[in-house]
C-alpha cells in the first residue's frame, strides 16, 4: 500500500459504480455527462474556484486524475479493501488518461465481474485511434477527456500510508488514551 486507505477511498466513495460498471448505463451516463459539460462549460471552466453540483462527476474525474500515478492504480487494483470498485475506478481513470503505459496495471482484474467492460474500454480509449473506436462508450470518454483536459490539476492530498508498526503504535496510544480518559482522549490522537 502505498497512499492512506482513507486518501483513496475519499476519491473513488462518490464514483457512481453501478452506472459504469455496465456498457448501456454507462454510455447513457457518460453521454449525459457530456452533455452537461458542453451546456456548463462556461462553469467548468471556473474550475475549481466554481463549483456547480451539475458538474461533479467532472470534478471527482479531475481530482483523481490529478493524483493518477503507478502507486495510486496499483492501490486501487491490488488491496483487496477496494475490491472490485477499486479496480473499476482504477481502470475508468486510465481511459480518461488515454495513457497506454498504465495498462499493465489492469492485467490482474481484467476477468474481474463488473471489471471486464471497463478493462475493455480503458485499452480501447488508450489507443491512437480512440476518438474514433467503435467500443461502447469510447466516443464519450474521449470527448469528456477533453473536457478535462482544459482544466488545471488540483491539490489532492494524498498521505503515504503508515508502515504496519505505526499503524500498531497508533492503535496502542488510542486504546491507552481510551482507558484512561474516553472518547474525548482517544478521537484526537486517533485523527492524527
């Protein structure tokens, strides 16, 4: 592990996985998507001074490619606490990449169930020729890359994750802070 589970959970929590984890919804959603970008682009090019709740699924897409890196996919694609919704998020962000070298990050979750389409569409939108690709869904993660692609990177924090004996060390303060003085001891050391 590589980022704080938290950090990653907190980028991928709001990806709305049952419409995109499937061909038809997904095309229905990434059109509407789309559709939305070009009538709000006055607006999404505020970004991120301006925020419109219309245009958040615009916004979580660029915060996380903003972070995308090796460490981040291989989070999302080998620890099993992200499963599946890890993967397909991982897998979604390198077709709105269109970058080819993140590719081999896929390898392990491509026969996944609710993986394989995405799998799919991320080889299909890293391709050259992607603009013009008849894969389902394609069309519209190209034309929503573009869209993203006007707008600056964001701060994301991302913390490194703890080595397994800080984690313990961390655990062994709160139960102590817990046994001596309660909630109130424990929750601030416990947010740190």
């Amino acid at each position: 592990m590589h980022y704080h589970p938290d950090d990653i959970s907190r980028l991928y929590s709001n990806v709305p996985t049952l419409l995109l984890n499937r061909p038809a919804p997904a095309e229905r959603f990434l059109a509407a998507a789309v559709d939305t970008g070009v009538e709000l682009g006055h607006v999404l090019r505020e970004y991120p001074y301006v925020r419109y709740q219309p245009l958040d699924f615009h916004y979580l897409c660029q915060q996380s490619l903003s972070v995308l890196d090796d460490a981040l996919l291989a989070d999302l694609t080998r620890d099993v606490n992200f499963g599946w919704r890890g993967a397909h998020w991982a897998a979604l962000l390198i077709a709105l990449s269109g970058d080819a070298r993140y590719l081999p990050h896929l390898d392990d979750v491509r026969h996944h169930r609710g993986v394989e389409w995405t799998v799919g569409l991320a080889e299909a939108a890293s391709h050259p020729d992607a603009s013009s690709s008849a894969f389902r869904g394609c069309q519209s993660i190209v034309r929503l890359r573009n869209q993203l692609a006007v707008l600056p990177r964001v701060v994301v924090r991302l913390r490194p994750c703890p080595s397994p004996e800080a984690f313990e060390a961390r655990a062994i303060a709160v139960r102590a802070a817990y046994r001596s003085g309660g909630v109130d001891a424990a929750l601030p050391i416990a947010r740190r």
